[in-house]
C-alpha cells in the first residue's frame, strides 16, 4: 500500500464494539483516572487487569466496554492508545488483507483525505511505544 483513506464516522462506534481487549499504557492508565476524577490506583482497582507485561481494561458481562456507551465513548478525551490511534495499528497497516479485512467493519477506511503510507506509519509508531511487549521480536 502506498496510501490510504481514512476518516472516522460521526456516531460510529463500531470499533469499540469488536471481541477483543483494550490495552493501556502506564500513561493511558493515569490519563483515564485524571478525566474521571479518580486517582490511578482507584481506576485500576475498579477498571483494569494488569498481567505481569500488559494492562487492559476489565470487560463489562454485556458488552466489550465499560467505557462505551449510547452516544458514544464516555472517556473520549483519556480514551486508551488503541483506540485513538485506531486504525492506525502496525499490524493493520503491514498487511493489505488486514487493512481490507478492518474495512469491513470500519466505515471510517476507504474514504476521506488520502494519506501517504509513511504518515500513516508514523501515527502507528505511537502503538510501539505505548505496548512494547506487544511488538517484540
Ligand atoms: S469503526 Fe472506524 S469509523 Fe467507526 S468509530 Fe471506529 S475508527 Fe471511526
Ligand atoms: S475506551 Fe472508549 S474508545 Fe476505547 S473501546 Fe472503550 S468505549 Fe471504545
């Protein structure tokens, strides 16, 4: 792929709504208590699995989210890494079947401004560094 388009859908929400997990990083963690007034420890009591190299957000019984709501995502400004840079995931953007595949569910890819792919990798850098485990050889 030399470009890509992408711009995301007023009021879609599809994305949050995929089976899967929500990582955060140390500062996602800390970013998502400041919005909700709590303090990091207390957000991660109430909202956060940690494994010995990864956070995730715990998952609610009826749905993928806690955070995700009628109109939409309830932490949007502190939302975690993932979902803000989504879909802007290394693994996405490295594979042209992964990227037709997410088109499939993402409204957002296919339309909108034309992105070059070097842009495109940049933003998803932002993933390597927010989850290293998740990229290690
Ligand atoms: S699925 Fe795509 S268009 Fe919809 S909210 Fe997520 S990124 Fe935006
Ligand atoms: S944190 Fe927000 S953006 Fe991320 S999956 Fe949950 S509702 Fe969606």
């Amino acid at each position: 792929m030399e470009s890509v388009r992408f711009a995301c859908q007023s009021g879609c929400t599809k994305c949050c709504d995929v089976q899967g997990y929500v990582y955060l990083s140390e500062d996602d963690l800390r970013r998502a208590a400041r919005h909700l007034r709590l303090t990091a420890a207390e957000f991660e009591r109430r909202f956060v699995y940690r494994t010995r190299h990864l956070l995730r957000l715990r998952k609610p019984k009826a749905k993928q989210c806690h955070f995700l709501l009628e109109n939409g995502c309830s932490i949007h400004p502190a939302k975690p890494t993932q979902c803000r840079l989504f879909p802007f995931w290394p693994e996405l953007l490295e594979s042209a079947v992964a990227w037709v595949s997410t088109a499939q569910r993402c409204p957002g890819i296919g339309v909108g401004p034309l992105i070059q792919i070097g842009t495109a990798h940049e933003t998803a850098s932002e993933m390597k560094r927010a989850y290293p485990s998740m990229y290690e050889d």
